[in-house]
C-alpha cells in the first residue's frame, strides 16, 4: 500500500490541473483522518465535481482557500 504522500505526488500535477485549484497538501478530514487536501481558489462547482472523493483509500478533502502566494 502506498503511503499519503506518494498518492499525493502521484495525483498532485493532474489536481493542479483543474481550473481554481491553488494548491495540494496533507491534513485532516472532518473525523481526524490523514486526507489528501485540495485547496480551490474560489468556489467552483464544475472542479469540485471532477475532484474524487477518495485516491488510493485516502479521503480527499476541498477546501476554499483563495489564491495562494509566495510570502
């Protein structure tokens, strides 16, 4: 089995694909769980959809969490 990570770097190019995805990362689902976390620029219905709930076993959770820039 692979680990979050590898999932996540295995799908991460393909999520940053989709139109308003800013970023990919690991966190927490609502129940605590190690979930691969895609961060939406803005709302936007169409990429939610295209997003899978789950890769590889792991949840996969959509958070609005506006552009996302170097500090």
């Amino acid at each position: 089995m692979k680990t979050i990570g590898e999932v996540k770097q295995a799908n991460e190019a393909e999520l940053l694909a989709l139109p308003d995805v800013a970023s990919v990362g690991i966190g927490l689902d609502e129940k605590g769980s190690p979930a691969i976390v895609v961060g939406l620029a803005r709302e936007n219905v169409r990429t939610q959809a295209l997003i899978p709930q789950e890769l590889e076993t792991y949840p996969v959770t959509v958070k609005i969490t506006g552009q996302l820039g170097a500090q």
